[in-house]
C-alpha cells in the first residue's frame, strides 16, 4: 500500500511503499492515531524494502493511506 505523510513547514510529502495486507493497514492505522494524538512522540515505518524510516509526530500535518494497486492516473487526464 501507499503512505504519503505531509509534513508542516516542507513543500514535499514524504511517500513510501509498504506491505498491503488487512494486519499490517490496522498496525499502521493505530500507530498513526497514536501520533496524531500525541501518544508517541516518533512514528516508525518500515517499506518494502526493509527500510526503517523515523518521523516526528510533532511535525506531521496529515497521513494518506491507499492501495499500491489502485488505478494510476498520469498527466492531466481525468
């Protein structure tokens, strides 16, 4: 699934790809209602890759969670 997580005061989102399946989108949901809340002051992600990636709960502006297999719209198509 992707994750795209605004960040206050960066122009850019942070986007990453993790694994999609209904325990893994419930874990993540709970982590990021925790941030949100300010029950944890650091919320961890790992991608697809393995990767570990640290970011401030103090700084995020808003968290989107969708699906890596939905339908990708390219250019100025609608």
């Amino acid at each position: 699934m992707d994750i795209r997580i605004g960040i206050t005061q960066v122009a850019r989102e942070l986007a990453y790809e993790v694994e999609d399946d209904a325990k893994s989108r419930d874990a993540l949901k709970k982590n990021v209602e925790a941030a949100l809340k300010g029950e944890i002051t650091t919320m961890w992600i790992t991608d697809k890759k393995g990767r570990d990636i640290a970011i401030p709960t103090a700084k995020i502006a808003y968290v989107e969670i969708g699906s890596s297999d939905a339908e990708r719209k390219i250019g100025f198509g609608g």
